[in-house]
C-alpha cells in the first residue's frame, strides 16, 4: 500500500465534488483494496460512498425495482421485495461470492467495475435494467463495453439501477470452483420487450445472444436450445476452460436456465 487520503463524504454533492476533483468512489472495497495493494490503481484519494444513506436501500417503482448503488449484495438477496418480484435477482445476488464478500460488495461497485465473469451484468443486461448515474439514465444495451469497460464518463456514478419486473427469468451459474465467479453464467428473461439471454464468464464482457433469443421466442423451452449454434471462436480459452467447452456449458446453463424460469 501507499499514502493516501480518505474520505467519507454524507451527501451525494459533497462526493461528486470530491471524485470531480480526482477521488476514486470506493465502495465495499472488494475489488478496489486488492487493486491498491497491488498497485493496479494508485489514487490520490478514496471518496468511501458509504456515508451516503440516500445510496442503498431497494423500492418498487411501478413494474421495475430500483436498487441503490451502494446495496450489498446480502441485502439483495435477503429482501423481500426482490424475492417476490424478481426472484431470479434475489438467487443470483445470494450465490455472489461468499459471506464476506456478499457483505461488504455492491451492486454499484460490482456493475461500475464490469468483471467479465460477475454476476450482475448478466442480470442488468438479461432484464434490460436502466443504470442511474450521477448524470444521466443509460441502457443496459449501451452500458457494458468489453472487458471492464462502461459507459461511465470520468467523475460519474452510479447512483441504482432499476430492474423491469420481467414475466419470468432466471440465472444459471457455472462457478469457478476457487474464486466462485462464473466460469459461464446464463440469464434469461422474458421481458415486455421479447426473450433476452445474457451471458456472462465466456467472453471478454457480458453480451447477449440473438440466436438464442430468437429460439426462445419461438418456444420458451429447453429443447429450443438444441438445434442453436454458439460460436466458440470468440470464447475465452483459459486454464480453467476451453473455448470449446464454453460453448457447450453456454448451451447446458440456457437450458438449464430455461427449465429454472418455466418452474
Ligand atoms: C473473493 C471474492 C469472490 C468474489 N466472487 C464473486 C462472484 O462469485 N460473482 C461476482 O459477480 N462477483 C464476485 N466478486 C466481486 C464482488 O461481488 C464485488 O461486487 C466486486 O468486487 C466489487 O466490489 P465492491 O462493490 O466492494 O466495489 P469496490 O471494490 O469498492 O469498487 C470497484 C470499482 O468500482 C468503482 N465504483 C464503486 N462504486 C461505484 C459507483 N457507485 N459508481 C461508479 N464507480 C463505482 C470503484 O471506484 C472501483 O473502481 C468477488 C470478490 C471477491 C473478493
């Protein structure tokens, strides 16, 4: 580690002062404190979110539920509100990790970083969710950018994310047995605007698949999934996993995902 300050600002305009001025938003520090112990990010000065109450909690908002950046994962998976509308949310945020890092991380910290195997983008990304900065609203289509890319301009935040209430949907993760990421992980939702399957763990970023889509809109079943191509050339190839076997497990967890959502 090195010198650095830190701060805690109360109010939302006290902290986009701060991070306008170079501070780096700190969240539940998950990613960000083993970033500084390995000199990965070197900021001047952390602006801690946490003191900023009016950035966690979860509330209903017509048909979509609007979560706070700064909500830990814990929280989502605990709250009633989210199991009852959008039960798949809930299940994901519960399988985040362990219970240390489900304390501490957020769903802000955790979609502003955009690890190309975590959870919540396939989530943002499979429900069409909207992303709430501290400047404007962005598509979950327009958002995610490739491996830990955004949308996010420097000296924006996010503030919450509202997720469409969707007919039915549901996440099926194929854990990195070591760090519990996703070594492939697959949502599907039937929204108001169609079938979306969002995959996460297989490429350089969370990203949806027309084919798969398109099959499921015409039978939302398990079989629809045979007869679709996954194209492996783009896949990431790893000591964990082949690109190959990626595409497999992509087929295996949209089935599986599939017969999840049905009930
Ligand atoms: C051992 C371990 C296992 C894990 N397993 C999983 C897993 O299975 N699945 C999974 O999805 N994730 C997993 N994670 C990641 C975890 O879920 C955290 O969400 C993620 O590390 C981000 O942490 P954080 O929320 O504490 O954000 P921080 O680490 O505090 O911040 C992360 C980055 O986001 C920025 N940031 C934070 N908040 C905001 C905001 N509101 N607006 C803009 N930028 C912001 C920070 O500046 C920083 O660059 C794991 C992490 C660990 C350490």
């Amino acid at each position: 580690m090195y010198a650095f300050a830190y701060d805690k600002p109360a109010t939302l305009a006290d902290a986009l002062q701060k991070i306008a001025t170079g501070g780096q938003p700190l969240a539940g520090g998950q990613t960000l404190i083993a970033s500084l112990k390995q000199r990965l990010a070197q900021p001047e000065m952390l602006v801690d979110l946490a003191g900023v109450a009016d950035l966690a909690g979860i509330r209903r908002e017509g048909s979509a539920i609007v979560i706070g950046a700064m909500t830990r994962h814990e929280a989502v998976a605990g709250s009633a509100e989210v199991q009852q509308a959008i039960p798949a949310l809930a299940a994901l945020a519960g399988g985040i990790g362990d219970r240390q890092v489900r304390a501490m991380g957020t769903l802000g910290g955790s979609v502003a970083n955009n690890d190309p195997a975590a959870d919540y983008p396939a989530a943002v990304l499979g429900l069409g969710a909207t992303v709430h900065t501290s400047q404007r609203q962005i598509a979950a289509d327009d958002f995610f950018q490739g491996m830990y890319a955004t949308a996010l301009e420097p000296g924006e935040i996010i503030t919450a994310i509202s997720f469409p209430i969707p007919a039915k949907a549901a996440y099926a993760k194929f854990r990195q047995p070591a760090s519990r990421f996703a070594l492939v992980g697959v949502f599907v939702a039937q929204t108001a605007a169609g079938v979306r399957v969002a995959i996460t763990g297989a490429g350089n970023g969370v990203f949806r698949h027309p084919g798969l889509e398109a099959a499921l809109a015409g039978s939302f079943s398990p079989e629809a999934v045979d007869g679709v191509a996954i194209d492996a050339s783009e896949l990431n190839s790893d000591l964990h996993a082949s690109a190959e076997y990626r595409a497999q497990l992509i087929k295996v967890q949209t089935r599986r995902a599939v017969a999840q959502a049905r009930g």
